[in-house]
C-alpha cells in the first residue's frame, strides 16, 4: 500500500534540535528496505501560489491560502505492507518529535 506522508512544521512540537536531526539516516534506512519510494523538501509556503478557477477566469494568489501554525514543509511516499507499519515507519523520523507527520493512504481512480 503507498501513503503519502506529509512533513509539517508544528509550533507546538519540541524546539528543533540541527544536532538531533537525523534524517540522512531515516532516508537512507528507508530507501535501502524499499519503504521509501520518493521524498524532497518543499520551499517555504510564503513563496507558493494558490490557483484557482472561477468563471472562466484563473486566479492565482501569493503564498498559503489558509493562516495555519502548521506548514507542510515536505513529503515522502512510502511502500508499507498497511497504515500500522507506515505509522511505525513515521514515528522514526525526526519531524515526529520536530513537527508533525500526516499519512494518507493513495486512493486509486478505480477505486470507489
């Protein structure tokens, strides 16, 4: 099963830590035991755009369209066999104590 796994900032989480954070190693677990199929980090949310299209027209508005004290800050794609393993595979990576993690299961178009 694919989730995706969104990477958020969260203010209320534990001060970030640089010498604490060990995601090269997280990555490199993952990839190495095929749990990990993709994964990056994202720009800044004052720096994306917001596009709509209303009545023919296509709006497009700077930086993030709600005011949340969460940000995604990046994603992975993750290859588990189900939600509990990729729970397990999420709370080892450092923005479980840093920010938040949220997985969402792929949702294929042939499915109902």
């Amino acid at each position: 099963m694919r989730y995706l796994m969104l990477v958020c900032t969260d203010p209320t989480a534990e001060p970030y830590v640089r010498e604490e954070d060990t995601i090269e190693q997280w990555v490199e677990e993952n990839d190495r035991l095929g749990r990990r199929m993709l994964g990056d980090r994202l720009r800044p949310a004052a720096e994306s755009r917001v596009v709509r299209v209303r009545q023919g027209g296509t709006l497009v508005t700077e930086g993030p369209f709600a005011e949340l004290g969460e940000q995604i800050a990046g994603f992975d794609i993750l290859d588990c066999q189900d939600l509990d393993e990729a729970v397990e595979v999420a709370s080892t990576h450092p923005m479980a104590r840093f920010g938040l993690l949220e997985l969402r299961e792929f949702w294929g178009f042939d499915e109902s």
